[in-house]
C-alpha cells in the first residue's frame, strides 16, 4: 500500500489484477467542499517508443493523434475489425515516448494487441512499474503545473484527467482536493457524463452508441475498424445512444425506460446524489427519440428529461 493510501486508517481497499482500488477514502459526510475532489484512478501503464509510435497507434483506431505533440493528451479508442471499441485509454505525449494508461489489468491485453499488429514499425513495447499517479479531478480550474502533474484533458463541468510522479496524490490533498474512492466516483460519474467501460457499454458496441463521438475523427484516413464506424456516420445511424438523464426520483441499474407501453431504454449508471436539477443517471435510449419533442420517457411513472434532446429541439426552433 502507497504511503499515501497507508494515512486512511478507515480506507476501503480491494486488489484487482495486481492493482490497489480505493473504494472510500473520505466517507461523504466528511467532505466539506464536493466542488473539490479528486479519484485516485487505478491505472496499468503501456509505454511506445520508436519513431514511429504516433503514426502506428494513430491506425488502430478512430481518435485522431496525427498532430499530438509532446505535452499533449488525450482519451484515446482503440478499436477492432468490426468497429467496437476493445480498449478505452488515456494517452500523453512526451518527447521520447507515449504513456498509454489503461484500466486495471487491461494493459497486459492492449501490450499483446499492440505487439501482434507491429510488423515493420518502428516501436516497441512495454508494460512499466513506473510510479506514476494517475487521478480523475473534479472542480479543475488551474493550471496542471499548478497541482505537480501534467493535463491529459479536461470534461464539462469542470472534471479533468491529470497525472504525476509518485507523490501526485499527496500534493492534491495539499492543493485543497479531497480525495474520494471509487464508490463516490461512481455517484459522480453521470453528473459529468463520464462513460465507463464495462458499465455503460461492452466490446459489442460501437464508439456512437456510446456517447464518445468526441474521440472519433471521421476525415483521418485509414484505421482498424474505419468502415462500420463512418458507415454508420454517413450512411446510417445507431439504433441507440448512452444519454445523460434527469430524474427528480433516484433510478436504479437496469431499470426499464418507457414510451406508453414500449421499453425505449434502460439505466445503466445511475447517480444516488441530489443535484439542484435532480438525480443524473446514464441511460440507452432508441435513438429516434431524438427526434421527436413530444414524446414522454417514463420511468416508474415519472416524465424524464433529456437535456441533450431539450438543447436539440431548442436549437431546431430558434
């Protein structure tokens, strides 16, 4: 256990895959300011080199890293022949090498999926020990250097995805940011839009189903995956779409989304905490919803709001 970890004697803790997962650090009733908080995420780490690094990883999937330069990140896809994203990573720049961090344990499977494409690049790969400290930071607002750590990116509403050398964690702490475990990340996740793998979408899905339109760049040439996913974009589209959704009554997992007598969706990541607009939850929904201002998506008898299609139909009339 890191000796940041070590000072919560109350801490809540399990292993996965080799790695340590905080599930409470603050209990909820201790945190003073929810504006300022930070998850310690548990991260594998995959370092590329070679001179070629960029360009190879920039053809295994649709985010766009053709212009990433040193001191530059980004979330990045990775996808397989049929378009359905098989790793879901951050990924940072730096001068001699790209950091891919990944989610606990998947980095022993990305290493080989990197490693089996790789044929006359010039790159290679590693799985790394290095101690670096990766953390999911809400109520972001100044400059990384600030906080000891380098920007990844950063979400609406004020989240970002920071990392730094060991001792990152300490110097948030310091910097005011109380840090919470992954069982209040969880809460806050749907509040910011924040779409997890394994929760909110699996290896059967394609990236639009999935709300992560913004990691996709449609005009990049040549990728793995590339015809399903832009035959989707001009041709066609998906038949449903993760959505944020509002309630004024707590939802569960799974629970069924209606329109009259037809199920049209159903919650996969619900939030328990009450907001000034009500409780935020991640749900699939038939996507022709998007396109009908009248209908009502009911859930346990209650009329839900969809704040992406309630800035849709305002746009459309103004």
């Amino acid at each position: 256990m890191s000796d940041f970890f070590s000072q919560f004697d109350q801490g809540q803790f399990i292993e996965h895959e080799g790695h340590q997962i905080a599930i409470q650090l603050t209990p909820p009733d201790q945190i003073e300011d929810f504006s300022k908080v930070f998850f310690p995420y548990p991260a594998g780490l995959v370092v590329v080199t070679g001179g070629d690094r960029v360009a190879y990883l920039n053809g295994l999937g649709p985010t766009d890293l053709r212009m990433l330069k040193p001191g530059e990140g980004t979330r990045c896809l990775f996808t397989d022949n049929s378009g359905h994203v098989i790793f879901d990573t951050h990924i940072f720049a730096e001068a001699d090498r790209v950091l891919i961090f990944t989610d606990p344990g998947e980095e022993v499977k990305l290493h080989k999926h990197l490693d089996f494409y790789a044929i006359t690049e010039d790159v290679q790969f590693e799985i790394s020990k290095e101690p670096l400290e990766m953390a999911m930071v809400f109520g972001f607002a100044q400059n990384a250097e600030t906080l000891g750590g380098e920007l990844i990116l950063s979400g609406n509403g004020g989240f970002a995805v920071l990392f730094g050398a060991a001792g990152f964690f300490a110097q948030l702490a310091a910097s005011g940011f109380t840090p919470i475990g992954m069982s209040l990340y969880e809460e806050l996740r749907p509040l910011f839009g924040i779409v997890r793998p394994g929760v909110d979408y699996g290896a059967h899905q394609l990236p639009q189903e999935a709300a992560l339109e913004p990691y996709i760049e449609f005009q990049k040439g040549c990728y793995l995956g590339q015809e399903p996913i832009s035959r989707i974009k001009f041709r066609g589209r998906v038949r449903q779409r993760l959505e944020q959704v509002l309630s004024q009554n707590p939802l569960e997992p799974d629970q069924p989304l209606m329109v009259e007598d037809k199920q049209v969706g159903k919650v996969t990541s619900p939030s328990q905490l009450q907001t000034e607009q009500g409780y935020w939850n991640l749900a699939y929904l038939d996507a022709t919803l998007a396109e009908d201002p009248l209908a009502k998506i009911l859930a346990n008898g209650e009329v839900l709001q969809v704040p992406r299609f309630m800035a849709q139909w305002a746009a459309q009339q103004s």
